[in-house]
C-alpha cells in the first residue's frame, strides 16, 4: 500500500514541475531613446506614404467609377436618339403623302365624313411624332435660315421688308431636340433692286 501514495506524490510533483524553455529569449539590446524615435518615425513616415498611395489609388478609381457611369448615361441617350432618328425618318415620307394628299381638287371632293377619319389619322401621326420629341417647322413669312431650310427657288419681290422670307412651303422640316432630321424646302422672297 505504501507504493500507491509514494506514485500519486511522484505525479503530483511532475505535474507542479515548471518546464524550463529549450533556448534562452534575447532581448535587443537597450537602444537608446533617439534611436527607437528615429525608427518610430521612419516607420510613421512609410505607413504615411502608404495610406497616401492608396487614397490616391481609391480617388482615381473613383473617379473613374463616376466618369464611366456619365459616359454610359451619354452613350445611352445617344442610342436612344439615334433610334428615335431612324423611326422617324421611315415615318416622316408617310408625313408627306398626308400633306400632298391634303392638297388639289380630290381632296376637297372628298365626302366629309371620311376627310375627317384621315385627318384624324394624321393627327394621331403628329402626337406620336411629338411624343418622340419630334417637330415640323418650316411657315411662309418665316425669316429663311440655311440651317433649317432648303432653297429651291428664289422669287423676285418689290417688297423690301419680304427679302430672305419663306415665300412657300413645298415641304416641311423635321427636328428632333434641336437635331434637323431634314431641311425643310421652301422657295424664298429676294428682294429686287
């Protein structure tokens, strides 16, 4: 009986035992105050151009972000109009036939009540050319401009004030947010002296 609590001491004393480490730490040598200042500082100074490098980093990307996201917004509204371009010049000779069929003796033979059904279809024609942003110009007495207007014919006048007016309308103009999709043709007044 003696052997079982010589044991249980051994083990009590193994467990008590402080397991000394396997190689001494060194510490660094004492440096002196100015050093480790000196040190403290170039590594402040290092973390500074770093956090200086990525700010600037994340400003460019930034602005690049925002740059891109304008650029698609521009890109976006160019396609649209550019669309609303092509829908339109395939709509507007339609436009044409309307207005020369408006004109002359059959039109006005025409039973009422259906020059008022085709009347109406045109007018359903100009709302959606207006719902698309589009309009016609072009009115006699009009200042000519050879940015808007197509000269086909100059008409000789005595009347000084009706020089470089719009004389007629031989077929309308057609712009879209200040885009001319087609000129308008018009014969102008010139006055004669």
């Amino acid at each position: 009986m003696k052997n079982k609590p010589e044991k249980k001491q051994k083990d009590e004393e193994k467990d008590l035992k402080i397991e000394e480490p396997a190689e001494e730490i060194e510490y660094e040598d004492e440096a002196l105050p100015q050093d480790k200042l000196k040190k403290l500082r170039e590594k402040l100074k290092k973390c500074e151009e770093e956090k200086r490098e990525f700010l600037e980093g994340w400003q460019r990307a930034k602005a690049d972000a925002v740059n891109e996201k304008k650029r698609f917004a521009e890109d976006l509204k160019r396609a649209r109009l550019d669309g609303k371009k092509e829908a339109l010049e395939k709509i507007i000779p339609v436009l044409d036939s309307f207005h020369m069929a408006f004109q002359g003796d059959a039109w006005e033979s025409l039973d009422p009540a259906y020059k008022s059904g085709i009347e109406y279809i045109f007018n359903q024609f100009n709302s959606a050319l207006a719902d698309l942003g589009a309009k016609d110009y072009a009115k006699e007495g009009e200042s000519f401009d050879p940015l808007l207007h197509e000269a086909l014919k100059d008409i000789e006048t005595d009347e000084e004030d009706k020089d470089s007016k719009i004389a007629k309308v031989l077929r309308k103009g057609y712009v879209i947010e200040e885009t001319v999709l087609r000129p308008a043709q018009v014969e102008v007044y010139k006055f004669k002296k």
